[in-house]
C-alpha cells in the first residue's frame, strides 16, 4: 500500500485554486522531491497530508487513512517556518517531543546535537538562526517516523548547513520510510532523490523517478526544471 | 575517494565510472574490501538506493563480489579488470574524437599530435 496517496485532491483559498486534481502515490523507502516554483501549492500539500488543511475535494491518504490522530502517529513533520517556542532549550525540546511522540528517539537527537556541537541548554532565542533551524530538523528527524514530511529544509541555510541537513537525511533514511521534501533549489537535493514530483499552479506536470528522468532526457532534473518552468 | 556528479547522466551510472576507475587505477586494489551502503551513500552525499543500485551493477558486472556476511570486495580477477579499463579508456577515446572533430581535425592530424608533440 502506499504511504501516502492523492485521489483528485484539490484545495481551494476562496477563488483561488492552490491544488488542482492532484492525483499521485508515494511508496515506501523512497526519497521524493515535491518541486515547484514559489506558489504551486507545494506548502498547501504538505499541509493538507498533516490535517492543518482539509481538502476542498478529493482525497489526501495516509497509510490508507485520511489525516487525523492515527496518521499523525506515523507522519513527523518539518513546518516551513519555526514552530518551537523559543523560550525552550534543546534538552526541554527532547523532553517535549519524547512525551509528544512515543516514537521519538532521545538518544539519537543527542548525538546529533553532540556533533553540532550544539548546547543543549541554551534556550532557541539564544541560538543563531542556522542553529535553531538545525535544532529543528534534528527533532524531527529523530523520529522513527513512517513518514517525513519536510517542507523547504534547505531554504535559507548555508551551503554547509544544507551538506548538514542532507547527510542527516540520508543517515537517518531507512529502508521503510519514505522521505519527501519540498524545494525549489533542485541542484542541491537531486543527487538524495529517488523520484521527482513537479508540481506547477496547483497540477502535478511531472512524476518520475530521478534517474529515469536523466537517462532519458540526458539532463540533470535541475535543467528539467528549468526547462518545465521557464518563465 | 572523490565524488563529483555532473551533467545529465543517471547517478547510477556516474558512481558506476567512479568506482570503476577507482578499481582500475589501483586506489581500490584487487580484494579491498568497500565501506557499506550506508556509509558509501554518506560519503557520496547520494540516496542508499542509488548507491545500492550501483553495486549492483558493479556486481553484475563482476567488478565486485559479495560475502554474505562479510561485506563487499573488489574482484582479484584481473582480466575483468583489464575489460573494464578498455572499456574506460574506449569511453575516453570516443570523447577525445569528438571534441577532435569539432576542431576540425583529421585522424592523421591527432596521430601526429598524439606522437610527436608537432605544430598541425
């Protein structure tokens, strides 16, 4: 079964139509990219696949279940922007998501603080924005979730965060969980993904896997992008 | 080991050359013994399945073997070996060609040029 399946999902912001019949499954073990330019309805997805949303029609499943307390068990996610109350520190967050989340792995969370050298104590205010976001991914990747939903991890960081963020992506990675990222900074994340989603204006425009892509168009999926979406 | 991607080719295919060129060249000789998937994939900063994928080629192709406890080793075969550094070199020459070509160069040309240094 799939992890997680669009049915002619659409969602729309009064007149405006952010996802349009989307229709794709994802498989398990895989690592997707969810790409598209600014606006194509990448956030309102990912959103909807975490019940912050509700579809204006169709379907978004998870595990075969519509979002809800069942699939929130198995669904770690990356919000776009913080979410974590910045009066706490890194060992009250690990104390947070441990009791949040029975399938939170404290002691994996501190080797990766350890190795960031991160201090634990310091409260998110204190930390630099780099580190806060790190502090981030770290919690939500932490999990052994079945399903990670991380919406834009690598905008706004450095390129050194960003090597950061994909080595504890595919560190992390195994072999029955599914990872989907959304981007626009293809270059960057094309070598740790396994299939490509375009998503454009709310329509899914192209669905394959990465290498397939490049085998056959003989171009990296960034000059793909590219190309699908020349303004 | 140096891993840079480029271009269009598929992942797969470029970690197949490296490896491959690695193995040829000597810097990973007839029975070393290679790093697991997990931690290839790391070092390449690649997808496990992608790297799973090529040495599984590799393998297919007889460059490597598998134990099955043990871990992955290059082969002590060295006619594979040999084939693959023909196979590696053919790939050059056929580069090599072309951009020749695009200069505008005849064959003879590039022998002179390949034999003797000389101005064409």
């Amino acid at each position: 079964m799939a992890i997680l399946e669009c049915k002619g999902l659409s969602k729309s912001y009064g007149p405006v139509r952010a996802l349009d019949g989307v229709d794709f499954a994802v498989a398990s073990g895989r690592i997707v990219g969810l790409l598209g330019p600014n606006g194509s309805g990448k956030t309102t997805l990912i959103k909807l696949a975490n019940g912050l949303l509700t579809p204006s029609a169709g379907q978004i499943l998870i595990n075969g279940q519509a979002p809800g307390v069942e699939t929130k068990k198995a669904v770690s996610y990356l919000p776009e922007r913080s979410c974590l109350p910045e009066w706490m520190s890194a060992a009250q967050l690990m104390g947070f998501y441990g009791d949040f989340y029975a399938d939170f792995d404290r002691a994996v969370a501190e080797a990766m603080l350890a190795r960031l050298n991160i201090d634990v104590k310091a409260r998110l205010k204190h930390l630099s924005k780099g580190n806060r976001e790190k502090v981030q991914l770290i919690m939500v990747m932490a999990r052994r979730a079945q399903l990670y939903l991380l919406d834009e991890p690598i905008g706004g960081v450095d390129p050194a965060a960003r090597d950061f963020i994909l080595s504890t992506i595919i560190s992390n990675y195994n072999p029955t969980a599914t990872v989907i990222l959304s981007t626009h900074l293809i270059a960057d994340v094309e070598r740790v993904l396994d299939d490509v989603i375009f998503i454009n204006q709310g329509k899914v425009v192209l669905a394959a896997p990465a290498d397939q892509l490049r085998e056959q168009q003989g171009k990296s999926v960034d000059q793909i992008f590219r190309e699908v979406f020349r303004c | 080991m140096e891993w840079r991607f480029d271009g269009g080719a598929p992942i797969y295919a470029q970690i197949v050359d490296a490896v491959k060129l690695a193995i040829v060249s000597g810097e990973l000789p007839p029975g070393a013994r290679l790093q697991g998937v997990r931690e290839l994939a790391m070092e390449a900063g690649v997808n496990p399945n992608t790297m799973q994928r090529a040495l599984s080629e590799l393998e297919r192709q007889g460059l490597v073997y598998t134990l099955r406890t043990a871990g992955r080793y290059v082969t002590g075969d060295e006619a594979v070996i040999r084939a693959a550094r023909r196979e590696l070199a053919g790939g050059y020459v056929e580069t090599f060609l072309t951009a020749m070509g695009r200069l505008g160069m005849e064959k003879s040309d590039m022998i002179k040029l390949l034999e003797a240094d000389e101005e064409v």
